[in-house]
C-alpha cells in the first residue's frame, strides 16, 4: 500500500530565505507526482507536476526534482516571500488516483 | 474557461440526516474524482468516474456513502445518515484523460459540518 510522508509538518522562514520541503513514498511504480497548494480553507491549487519519466519540473521560483528509485522528491522555493505562506501537498498517483501526504504549513515571515 | 465548481460551499447538518454535494466538472472532462479532506490531514480518494460508470469505489468508507454521475458530467456525492465523523471538506476533481491529460483539476471544495 502506498504511503506518503512529507517532512517537515510545520516550518517558519524569514522573507527571502531558499527552502527545501521534502516528499517520500515508499512504493516507486508511480505514474507521476504532484506538488500542491492549499490556502486556509480552500481548495488545490497545481503547482507543479513530474511525470515518472521526469526528473525535475521548474516553474518560476518552484523547483521540483524526483528520485523514482529512492522513493523521494524535493521542492526548492527560491528566494520566499510572504505571499508564499500555505499548505503544500505533495501527491502520488498510481494507476488514476492521488494519494496525498499530509502537507508542510509553510509561513513565511515579513 | 470555467474550472471545476463544486456546490454547497458550506453544508451544516444534524447528525442522522442525509446530504447531497454536487460537483460540476470541467467541460469534455471525462474522469471525475472525490476525495475527502479530514482537519490536518491530505485528501484521500473516495470514488473515481470515468464516463458515467465508477470505475474505482475502493475508497468508499461504508455503505452510507454513494456517488453517481449519470450523463457523464455532472457528479453528486451522496451520505445518508450522517456522522460527526463525516464532517470534512469534499473535494472534487476532473481530468482529460480521454484527451490523454492525467492532470487532476481541483474545485474549492464542499465544507460538511455535522453537528
């Protein structure tokens, strides 16, 4: 059965700083993986999404790399900004379905 | 164009009763998704369409829960008997993967507070 563990739960930055918020599953015959983002109280929004061919996928200040065999991916946010405060969710998809971790509540302070 | 709407916004309801969450996905989108999002935790999958038949119910918790989506666009989650437990937020979603698109689109979800 898949599992998904997201490290840290909870993290606190300055404005500005580079920060890493990391993903692992433990069964690697996935078909792709998603990076979300969740608002308080709202729904998700995509933010990046690797297919299992892929390594890496960027998108402005988002970096997010996969390591099939490793079970592992990591997303990179450059340079963070206030604005940048969320719940970011990283998914997996098998066959047709997401199965989720429990999120990094990112705050980023002014 | 539109994405995916999903109606009530909001439901509070008294615990025995039954409910109804309506989702409208995105147009020419053939698969449609639930999934329920319980306080602090990621979402996790319910039932998945794929036309108008379910194609995959496994993440049904029990037999109170149904979903139907009869002309393969609109889609309406269904509890009966309500439980404290059921309070979450529902979340829809739809795809093109008839179009060969497996990105999941997400609509703001369906707050369900069982009192």
């Amino acid at each position: 059965k898949q599992e998904v563990t997201q490290i840290p739960a909870a993290l606190s930055v300055p404005e500005g700083e580079n920060l890493v918020l990391n993903c692992s599953f433990t069964d690697s015959a996935i078909y792709n993986l998603q990076w979300f983002r969740q608002d308080p109280g709202k729904g998700l929004t995509s933010l990046l999404l690797i297919q299992s061919s892929q390594r890496e996928q960027t998108s402005g200040r988002l970096n997010a790399s996969l390591d099939k065999s490793s079970g592992r991916s990591t997303l990179y946010i450059a340079a963070s900004q206030p604005g940048d405060s969320a719940t970011y969710l990283c998914a997996v998809m098998g066959t047709y379905k997401y199965i989720f971790g429990t999120g990094t509540r990112l705050k980023v302070l002014a | 164009g539109a994405g995916v709407s999903q109606t009530p916004s909001n439901k509070v309801t008294e615990k025995g009763k039954y409910v109804e969450l309506r989702c409208d996905p995105i147009s020419g989108h053939t698969a449609l998704y639930w999934y329920r999002q319980s306080l602090g935790q990621g979402p996790e999958f319910l039932i998945y369409f794929q036309g108008t038949g379910a194609a995959d119910d496994s993440g049904l918790p029990n037999d109170r829960f149904f979903a139907v989506r009869p002309e393969g666009s609109v889609s309406t989650l269904k509890i009966q008997r309500t439980e404290r437990g059921d309070s979450a937020v529902y979340l829809c979603a739809s795809s093109d993967l008839a179009g060969g698109s497996d990105t999941q689109y997400f609509g703001p979800g369906t707050r369900l507070t069982v009192l």
